[in-house]
C-alpha cells in the first residue's frame, strides 16, 4: 500500500533541515529553492527519495554560490 506524496510537507523538512545546516541562509531563499526541487521532482514514479535528492540538489547549488 503506498502513501500519497506531500508535496507541502516534503518542503518544509527540508527547508527545516537546511535552515539548521545554514543558518547564515534566510529561511525564505532556502525555502524556494527547495519548492523548485521538490516541485521538478513530485511527478516522479518513485516519491520516497524526493527529499533527499532535492536537498543534494539544494546543497551543490549552494556550493556553486
């Protein structure tokens, strides 16, 4: 039995995760670049790993700064 994907949800742990990695960062900024992972990535036929790509992502994003 499979759950339904949270997008609104899925979002705000990662954004919560990353405000305490970088905390330099404003909540804001990080929190749309988040939406724009997670939203790119939600019609994926596999949800469960979403957050974790979309924070890789996030994070060699900022790196890239």
């Amino acid at each position: 039995m499979s759950s339904e994907f949270d997008v609104d949800a899925t979002i705000r742990a990662v954004t919560d995760k990353l405000v305490a990695q970088y905390p330099h960062r404003s909540r804001t900024g990080l929190n749309a670049v988040v939406r724009d992972q997670v939203r790119a990535l939600q019609d994926s036929p596999i949800t469960d790993y979403i957050s974790v790509i979309a924070e890789r992502e996030v994070k060699r994003q900022l790196k890239l700064e």
